[in-house]
C-alpha cells in the first residue's frame, strides 16, 4: 500500500542567482530545464504499490524516501520516462530521515540529475517538483510544479523538514525536489492537511548517512518514523468512514433526491459532511462507547506549533484556564512541537487521568470529560482537533508574500486589463463561479455552477445585474449568458496550448494567480484517473481502450501522449473502419492491427456523434506493464487521492470527463472556475474549469471554446 503512504515535497531553491528572474525569463527558463528533470524522474514499482525516484548517476543509482522501499535487498520495478521497464535493488533505508538508494541492475548510461551535499537553498527561493502523483500512468511525462520554499530544514522529512507550497500528492513519495539549476536540493516525503503541508527530505541529511545507505544498511525501523502514526491516527479513521459512507449511500432509496445527486455527481466530501449524512441515514442506537473531551482545537495550517484557536464554552480547556491563542509546549512532559504531536500524545489517554499542560504562558492541570465517540468515525482524539479544513487557502508567510508580490509587479497592467472582462456570479449573496466576456455582452462560465440556480446576477461596480442563460454544453461544462453591462471588454481567444513548465497566471479578486502548465494538454477521463493498461511484450501501440457492452468498437478511453491522444482521437468515438477496411467489432480491430508494426503509419475512419472524421496516425511501441488490473488499480488510486485530496480544500462538483484540458497546479478555488487562464504576456490560454484534485486544475483550452461557441451559434467570437 505504498500509495496510501502520501508523502511529498515541494521545493527548494538554487545556486541561481542572487536576483529574482522576471516572468518571462523564468517562463523561459522553466521551459528549458523541464525536458531534463522529467527524464531523470522515475516510478518505483513495488508489490500493488508504487513511489517514486530520480537517477543521480549515468549508471543508474537512484535517490528516493524510505517508506517507499521500505527495507534492504528487495527486487523492484522501476519504470523510466521513455517507457522501459527495468529491474532494480533496494539499497539502504534510513526511517529516521526518511532517505533512501536504490540501483537500477540494466547497463547505462541513464538520465541522471546532479544534487547538492549541502544546504545552498533558502526561504523563499524558487523550487521544482516532480514525481508520479496517483502512480505512474502510461504515456504521462511526470508532472512537472513550481512552489517556494517556506521553511529550510536540515533535520529529515520527519523533524526540521524542507517545507514547501509545491502541489504534491499520494505518489509522488521519494521523488526529486529540484532547484532552478536543476539539482536535487531533497526529496518529497510527506504531506499534511493545508494546501502548504508539504515536507520534503534535505539533501544534506541523506548525505550524512550515504556510506550506510551504499552499505544497504537500514536504519531505524519503519515503526519509528511519525509516518506510520500518522496513517494510523488520520488516515485508516477516515478509510473506514469513506467506505461506510458509500455503502450507506449505495443502500439508499431510489427517490431519495439527496443520495440520488450524491450517486450522479459524486462530491469529495470531509469527514465532518460524511458523518453528518451517516447520522441521518442511521438509526438511533443505544450510547455506547465513550471518549476523553478537552474543549479545545488546534489550528492545522500551523504545522510547527500547536497553537490553540477555539476553547469551547464549559469545557475542561475553559474551567482550567486555558485561552485562545495559548502556545501548548509539553503535556505531562513530552515536548509538543505540532498539532500531530499533540494529538498522539493524547491517543492512549485515559478518560479520568488529569493531564498537566505546559504552554507559553502558564502551567495547567485538567481533567478531560467523557463524551460519546462518533459512531462512524473512530477518530481516537474526536472533539480535539477538527479532522478538515473548510477552504485549504493558506496565507504564506509576510516575507514569501512580499516576494510574490515583488514577482508579479511587471504584470500588474494584466490584472488591470481584465478588470473588466471578468466578472463574478452571485445567487443573492453567494458567490458560484465567474464569467469571462468574449463579446460586448455575452460571457463564458462554468455550467455546473450555475444550473438550477435562480435569480443569477454579475455584481459590477456595485450594482447587480440579472443573467440570461443562452446556452450550454454539458460535454464541456461551459455556459455562455448575455448580460447588460456598459464597457466589458471582451477577450481575444486566439492563443495556443502552452508547453509544459510555461508560467499561466489567472487574474482575480485578489490578485495574479501563479502557476504552472503540469503536463501536455488531453482529455479528462470520467473517472478522474487514468487507467493503465496490460502488456506482455512490445507490440504496436495505439493507445485506447474499449468499452466492453458494445458491440461496435466505441472508445472508452484514450491514454495520455498516445499516438491516439496526440492525433485527436476522443472518449466516445467509434472506429468504423481501420486501412479501409470496414471494422465490425474489436476483434476486428485487434486482427488488423497485428499485420502493422511500431513505426507504420494507419489510416482510420471514426464515427463522431453524426460526423465521419478519417485520422492518421504512426503506431507506437506500447509501454510496459504497469498494472495488472486496471479496474482495481483505478479505484485504489481513486480512494487514495479522493481522501487526500479533500484535505485541500473544496473541489469543483463537476471535476473530470472533459473532452480536452489544461493541466496546471495553481491553487484555485472553486469559486474562481470561469476566469481566463493567461500566460505572462497576458495571452488568454484557456477557461478554468475546475478545481480538480490537490494538485491540479483544470481549464478548457481555447481551441474548446471556440468550438463550443461555433457548434452553439454557427459563428465565431470575435477575435480582432
């Protein structure tokens, strides 16, 4: 279950310069370095999980966390960028720091990236990511993030960490946190509930233990690392109720409209929404189980302290003298340096035992209440520390703020630009989403948003003005409305899909958003997560699958950077014929395909709804097996980054299964879906659509707009 261990990094900076790059020389610079640090970033196949690593040297030593390879001596699977598969051992593991080696057993020479031996970043410096995020999948590049560095660690991923505000997940555990000269500054190790939780092992501690590690020592025990008990106090708690929520919901009535829109739009949903249902849906029982009750919660975004944000009224926490804004130190002894700390130190706590809290202001003895445990989810310290945060939006630090402001200065012209070209959409007082004027009076915004919503309105200027609903187009989620409104300015949508690595900024309320483009444009699947497929030997490759209730050859899915994807097939087409030759089913298909080898170019005719479309292609090499079984492999990493993704914050309700998208890891809310995605020249790239998990957001490119304007209204927007 290495997927289940989500620890990440996030950044670290360099040996750059001492001046800050501009917008568009670290746009240019990001393009450049990309290619390199990607090919160098691999997956560690392992048992039914995976993690991942980055070579160091030509002749395939590699650099990845502890918990991924777990122990000396094991045989493992690494799979590289250009899709082969090799064999590899397990060096040495130290659990302490959270660092690794591994040797790949193929002759070089790899792609390989240098790293650093001492500690040569700082806050606030400029730091890449990479890794496979929710495992590898055939035919994705590793994405590729941009963050800074909030805290310079020296100690481990476990105490003092590198921290960093990199959008990182469950997978991308063990992979390379680079800085802007491209060397390994740490390594992503795990993560926590905000948004900036994100630690990440220094280079100089894994240094520090390097004889041993070559040596295939392993230190310390997997049980001693925070890691485990991590899992232990937050995650498997919330696994259980996940799973019961879902049974439950499976198991209401057909006409319960409630678990109807739950079953058909499925929500990423905390605990706290979870129990909620669960407690209505459940019968009353009988009291049962008791817990200790302090009256106190802790805030989550501060990951280095345990700083006290509530007291509840006539609680233990307020009868003892404790106050809002107390800085907890020790309890009965033990340091407590995090809100973890203090909730470990709690586990085993029994219900009448006193406790002596020691904080920055005074020494207190309390004894905790008995309160009944939630039934559904056991979390051992209920009723301490709330397990989810309502948005995820996490204010960084004043001086990495005045650093992104001084970065963005040059741009600030862009943000005035579209002051009157974005506009935000309210029902009475609620904010839904955003609007984007492509004409004088008509806007583009996210459909779902604002279905079966009455009354809609733009609040410009201060005053409110009523929306009309044009049209819509469910396959894109887009609306276009028309709304008077004196002076919008229309955009210009006439720009390209961005590479990967190029800088995109989204113009808002509060500012430029930053960000990067993650990986190549293509379709969002249904499920959210793309499915690996089975493969025995090298064979040709066009990269789709099927669904299997279907006679005719319709195409379930297309997989990323396939010749498929790259050629512009997409997720209901059907394949009618193949060389000219008339195609009844997939056996059909399957039988023609064996006659063309990897490198031949084929002819194909699609049926796309009403429209007959006839695509070439060159057939490919396939890619090496990955998984096993698609179908499990796609819901464990559904669960996996489902659960760790609500830890982030609220997602967009309609999130996936768009025919084309831009990747790209900005922090946006899902109530700026709507606005336009610009690039630092203020080019208008896309629309976004879509909060879509913890480290990525999704926009429809402009190529989509277009379409969707012209397939509605037989005309284009104007783009003059």
């Amino acid at each position: 279950m290495l997927r289940s261990l989500f620890f990440i990094p996030l950044l670290g900076s360099l040996l750059l310069s001492a001046q800050e790059k501009t917008p568009a020389e670290l746009d240019a610079h990001l393009r450049e370095l990309a290619p390199r640090l990607v090919e160098s970033t691999i997956a560690i196949l392992l048992g039914g999980g995976s993690g991942s690593g980055v070579i160091v040297t030509p002749d395939g030593l590699v650099i990845t966390a502890a918990h991924v390879t777990s122990k000396p001596g094991q045989s493992v699977k690494v799979l590289l960028s250009d899709g082969r598969e090799l064999p590899a051992t397990s060096l040495g593991a130290d659990h302490e720091t959270d660092g690794a080696l591994l040797q790949i057993n193929a002759p070089g020479p790899f792609p390989f990236r240098p790293y650093v031996k001492k500690n040569t970043y700082k806050v606030g410096d400029w730091a890449i990511a990479t890794g496979h995020p929710g495992g590898p999948i055939i035919g994705r590049p590793s994405p590729f993030r941009l963050g800074r560095i909030l805290a310079d660690g020296v100690g481990s991923g476990f105490s003092d960490p590198i921290t960093t505000n990199a959008t990182v997940i469950s997978g991308d555990s063990g992979g390379p946190l680079f800085n802007l000269n491209g060397e390994v500054i740490g390594i992503n190790s795990n993560i926590l509930m905000p948004w900036t939780g994100n630690r990440h092992v220094p280079m100089p501690s894994i240094i520090a233990k390097w004889d041993a590690l070559m040596a295939s020592e392993m230190i310390g025990r997997p049980s001693q690392s925070a890691m485990p008990q991590f899992e232990e106090l937050f995650d498997e708690p919330y696994r259980d109720l996940r799973e019961k929520f879902f049974e439950m919901l499976d198991a209401r009535p057909a006409d319960d409209t409630e678990a109807r829109e739950l079953r058909e739009r499925p929500y990423i949903l905390d605990p706290h929404h979870m129990q909620g249902f669960l407690d209505r849906w459940t019968p009353e029982e009988e009291e049962g189980e008791k817990i200790p009750f302090l009256g106190l919660k802790l805030d989550l975004h501060k990951i280095t302290q345990a700083l006290i944000t509530d007291i509840t009224e006539g609680s233990p926490a307020e009868k003892a003298g404790l106050k809002k804004g107390d800085l907890i130190q020790a309890l009965d002894g033990k340091t407590i340096s995090s809100p973890t700390d203090f909730a470990l130190a709690l586990k085993n706590l029994k219900e009448t035992a006193s406790i002596r809290l020691t904080t920055n202001r005074a020494i207190v003895t309390l004894t905790p209440a008995s309160v009944p445990k939630r039934p559904h989810f056991p979390m051992p310290v209920a009723g301490l520390i709330p397990m989810m945060i309502s948005d995820g939006q996490v204010e960084s630090p004043p001086s990495i703020r005045k650093l992104t402001r001084d970065f963005l200065a040059p741009l600030q012209p862009l943000q005035a630009k579209f002051n009157r070209s974005v506009m935000p959409i309210y029902e009475g007082d609620q904010l839904l989403t955003h609007a984007t004027a492509i004409t004088e009076n008509q806007l583009i915004t996210k459909a779902s948003e604002i279905e079966k919503k009455e009354n809609l309105i733009i609040r410009f200027e201060e005053k409110d003005y009523l929306i009309k609903i044009i049209t819509t187009d469910e396959k894109r989620d887009l609306a276009l409305i028309a709304v008077e409104i004196e002076g919008l300015e229309p955009i210009k949508l006439t720009a390209p899909e961005p590479e990967v690595a190029a800088l995109v900024f989204t113009p808002t309320s509060r500012g430029l958003l930053p960000g990067v483009i993650t990986q190549p444009s293509r379709s969002s699947p249904a499920s959210g997560f793309e499915l690996n497929v089975e493969s025995d030997q090298p064979s040709s490759y066009v990269g789709i699958s099927f669904t299997t209730d279907d006679i005719k050859p319709t195409i379930q899915t297309v997989e990323l950077g396939s010749p498929a994807d790259n050629a512009g097939f997409l997720e209901g087409d059907v394949i009618t014929h193949f060389q000219d030759k008339e195609i009844e089913n997939i056996d059909d298909l399957a039988e023609a395909l064996k006659d063309f080898a990897p490198g031949q170019k084929v002819r194909f005719q699609l049926k796309r709804d009403e429209e007959e479309i006839k695509i070439s292609l060159i057939l490919d090499i396939r890619p090496a097996l990955t998984t096993d079984k698609p179908n499990r492999a796609a819901l464990m990493r559904d669960r996996a980054l489902s659960s760790l993704s609500a830890r982030g914050g609220k997602l967009s309700k309609r999130r996936n299964d768009f025919p084309r998208v831009i990747y790209h890891d900005q922090l946006l809310p899902m109530t700026e879906t709507g606005t336009p995605l610009i690039d630092h020249e203020g080019n208008v790239l896309g629309i976004n659509i879509a909060r879509s998990l913890r480290h990525r957001s999704l926009a429809i490119p402009v190529s989509e707009v277009l379409a969707f304007y012209r397939e509605k209204l037989s005309l284009g927007p104007q783009t003059d």
